[in-house]
C-alpha cells in the first residue's frame, strides 16, 4: 500500500512554472487536500533562496512531536546528498520536521549528516530513489495516507513516468511567459498516451482556473 499522490503545480496559460504573479491562490489551494504530508523536488529546495543563515545548536536537535501541531511533514528525496540548507526550512512555521529520501549510491558522510542532526530518512533504491518502495514506508511507518506535491516539474514527471501519481490539480494563471521559463512537463516521456478525467474545474479569486484530472491507471 502506498500514499494517494496529488501533483499540486501552478503555470502559467502557456505551461511555465516560474514568471507569474504570486497571488498566494496556489497554498490557498492546496490546503483543500487535507495532505498528511508534502513531497518536494530537491531541486526546488536547492534553489529557494540564495543565502541562508548558517545552524546553530537548534539544528542538531529534533523538533518536539505534539499532537496540537497541524503543520506537515516535508518529504524531500536527495539521493546525491546535495542538501545542506535543511535546517532553515525545519525552523519555519510550516514544517513539522523534514524526511529525507536516500538511495544505495548515497555518500556515508551525508548520511551521517542527517543522524547528527536527527533527521528521518528513508533509504530506497540504488543508483536514484525508489519512491514506490519509499512511499510504501511513509505508508506503514507514518501512517501517510495522501502526500501533496510541491515540485517545479522534474520530480513530478518521475512520478507520472512510474505510474504513482493519482490526481494532478492545476492552478492556470492568467497570463502568457513565453520561453524564458521552465516549462512544467518538459522533461515527461511517456511510451503512450495517458489518458485523464476531469473531477472539477472552477474560477478561484475571479482570475485563475483550478483544474483536477484523475490519472485514468
């Protein structure tokens, strides 16, 4: 058994993630999904700010588990052991704490960084991580039921090649980016075509559309 996975993004009328104006309908959106949990693209966290303040001895400590906490669990697959900006996102108001997915080909000295700092991590996988194997722990381990993803496009179309993702919801700007952007599925290959089915569509803050497919298996 695995989590429910619903690939959450917003683009722009032309397919680009980024060059759009935040209005916030994107969060506002997500809420709805009642997630147990987010999975980000380690890309996407990579990149989510030039500087970040460096640890201090709050870093090494693992964030107290109470039952009033509604915040989520981050998920955030870093098999390259690239990741060393964690700390920043585990101190904000919207994380609960951060698991990280690993794979064999992991350096030792990164996963010894995330035992000294306390972090959960999952090792899934060999060369890159097994998210199917991954989710079936974040299942029976954490009792994850659907997980919400947060990506720029590169994680997400992983999860569509292997047939994980369930639901994909779109929130379309009301704007044209061209190509100075990414484009949400730029790098999806698919051997045949996939079919979808639409559960609803609807205006949000009189500008953008809110789209959801069903993933027809």
């Amino acid at each position: 058994m695995r989590p429910k996975i619903v690939m959450h993004a917003q683009i722009s009328l032309d397919g680009c993630v980024r060059g759009f104006i935040d209005t916030g309908v994107y969060y506002a959106v997500a809420n709805r999904f009642n997630a147990d949990m987010v999975l980000f693209g380690s890309e996407t966290v990579y990149t989510a700010a030039e500087h970040y303040p460096p640890e201090t001895e709050k870093a090494f400590k693992k964030p107290a588990d109470r039952p009033d906490d509604q915040r989520m669990r981050w998920v955030v697959p870093d098999s390259r052991g690239r990741l060393r900006n964690l700390h920043v996102f585990r101190d904000s108001e919207y994380c609960k704490d951060i698991i990280v997915l690993v794979s064999a080909s992991t350096p030792p000295s990164y996963l010894e960084y995330l035992r000294e700092r306390n972090y959960d991590f999952i090792a899934a996988g060999d060369d890159h991580v097994d998210y199917a194997q991954a989710l079936e722990v974040l299942y029976k381990r954490y009792n994850c039921r659907i997980i919400r993803t947060d990506s720029g496009g590169v994680l997400t179309n992983a999860l569509i090649e292997q047939g994980l993702v369930d639901e994909i919801s779109l929130i379309v700007s009301p704007c044209l980016v061209g190509t100075g952007e990414p484009h949400l599925f730029r790098s999806l290959s698919l051997p045949n075509r996939m079919p979808l089915e639409l559960i609803s569509c609807e205006t949000v803050d009189e500008k953008h559309i809110f789209l959801i497919y069903k993933v027809l298996k």
